[in-house]
C-alpha cells in the first residue's frame, strides 16, 4: 500500500486517493461580532475540531470576553447527541463565565430527536435563526426609512 504522500525527486507528492482525515483538521471560525461571539457551525464536524473549538472559544472568553455567545447550527448537516450535549457544555460553561448562550439554526427532525432522547440543553437559550439569536443577545438591526423602500424594489 502507498502511503498518502511519497516523496519523488525531492518534492512531496500527496495522491488523490488521500483519505480526508489525513488533513489537519481546519478550525471552525470563532467571530467577534459587537462585543458578541458568533460560532458559525458548517458541514460534518469532527470531534477534535468540536474539541478545539471548546477549548479556544473559552480561552477567547477569558482573555477578551464577551456580551454573548451565539452557536448557529443551520449549517451543520448532522447533529448527533454528541455534538448537542458538547454544545451544550460549552454553552455552559460559557454561562459559568459570565456569557449568555444562544444555540440557533436546529433543524425540526434534530430537536424533536433531542426531545425525545430526554437530552435537555440546560442553561441554554435557543433561537429559530441566527437574527433571532442576536436580537436576543441585544443586537438589532436599525435601518434608516429610505432602506426599507429600497429593499421592496429588489
């Protein structure tokens, strides 16, 4: 069997043939947003990318804190009792730290699975929708009387 990546002529080849997992797991975002931290969550996560996260959006509370934390999950494309009762801890512990967490974007078939596994997200405040969240967390949009005009001709 080859290995993912071979060495000719001095250059490292990777082969197409390489497995995914073999890449360094990418990070998942952690955005400062007014004062508020955004986590925009995308695609299948791993648990050493959810592992990472926990550990740097916490380190980033501490260091810098935060008004606010939002978890979106409207991107993630399967969300397992794992990386809810994660969330959830993370969101926890957040809240231990001073920060409200709101955890938005769940799918209808993922909390009604949640619901009735009896895994309760505790201490944890939900939103249908990440505008949802945020308002929740103080952050409104405010729109100049010309905007909403201009947003009906489109």
């Amino acid at each position: 069997m080859n290995s993912p990546l071979e060495q000719e002529d001095g250059e490292w080849i990777e082969h197409p043939s390489t497995p995914q997992s073999f890449n360094a797991p990418s990070a998942i975002p952690i955005i400062s947003l007014w004062g508020r931290l955004l986590v925009p969550l995308q695609g299948d996560i791993r648990d050493t990318q959810l592992q990472e996260l926990e550990e740097r959006l916490l380190n980033t509370i501490r260091d810098h804190g935060a008004e606010g934390l939002v978890i979106d999950a409207s991107g993630v494309t399967m969300l397992d009792s794992h990386l809810c009762a994660t969330l959830g801890r993370t969101a926890a512990a957040a809240r231990l730290m001073g920060v409200r967490a709101v955890l938005c974007g769940l799918d209808p078939t993922v909390a009604m699975t949640l619901e009735a596994m009896g895994l309760a997200l505790e201490h944890v405040e939900t939103a249908l929708v990440l505008e949802s969240a945020l308002d929740q967390l103080g952050v409104r949009v405010v729109r100049d009387e010309g905007e909403d005009e201009m947003e009906e001709g489109l």
